[in-house]
C-alpha cells in the first residue's frame, strides 16, 4: 500500500516536496501504529516484531531508519494529544484503498499478541472514522485479521 504510494511522489514531485510528504507519512504512520500497540497499556515483543515487520515492509527502510522511526514514534505518540494531526496525513496521501489496507494493519497489530483490548478496538474505530472509512470497511478489515 504505502510502497505505491511513495513511488508516486518519487515520480510526480520534486526532490524537497518528496522528502518531506515521504517523511511526514513514515512519521503518521508509525505513530498510529505504536498508538494501537500501546493501547491496552502493555507492549509485547510479538506487536513491536510486527511493528517493525510492517513499517520496514512499508516504507523499505535500513535497520538504523527504522530504529530511528520507532523511536520518534515513541517520541511522537507520548507528545500527541489526539490523532487529528497524523490522520490529516493519511487523508491529504493516501486512496481509498490505501486507507483500507492501512486499517487492515492496524488489526494485525491489535491481533499480534492474540488479544484484542476494548482500547485497541476503540482506537481503530477512531482512526477508521477520522479517515473517512465507512463501518463496512472497518468490519471487513477485522474480519480479515480475527483469528479462527
């Protein structure tokens, strides 16, 4: 989803812009990942491995990158207030689709330790609102991720 969405702004933007909308989505984007694994108030290994799994993944980046990215996110996330802010980034860079695929890996990380929270759940579904997803979106995502 995102690796699409960066070669766009590879290809229709100039170097400065680039960097900075690349930088800012990484920054929305792993935020709104570490919110759902702080969510119950407890961070297992499990959700930090599929954290790490997904933003590498997303937005191809060297081992020092991504401990840099999950630092700020921590750093981030600590500071943040509300989700207005890194959901604004979603909603101004990514398709319908990507918004999809990004609540889909919000499921995966409330799932990664086998317990869904009532926090992490409500969390989701505030994100999932704040990026104009409809409930059926929402519903679809986490059927996809429940464990059988």
């Amino acid at each position: 989803m995102l690796n699409k969405l960066l070669r766009w702004f590879e290809q229709n933007l100039n170097p400065s812009q680039q960097s900075s909308s690349e930088h800012t989505l990484k920054i929305a984007t792993a935020v709104m990942f570490y919110e759902i694994i702080r969510a119950d108030h407890k961070i297992d290994e499990q959700e930090l491995t599929l954290l790490r799994q997904l933003l590498s993944d997303s937005f191809s980046l060297s081992t020092d990158e991504l401990n840099e990215l999950m630092q700020s996110a921590k750093d981030y996330a600590e500071e943040a207030v509300d989700m207005v802010q890194y959901t604004r980034v979603i909603n101004e860079q990514c398709s319908r689709e990507q918004k999809q695929q990004f609540i889909l890996q919000l499921w995966q990380l409330a799932y990664a330790d086998q317990a869904l929270d009532g926090h992490e759940e409500l969390l989701i579904r505030k994100i999932s609102d704040l990026i104009y997803l409809n409930h059926s979106d929402y519903i679809q995502a986490k059927l996809k991720v429940v464990p059988a």
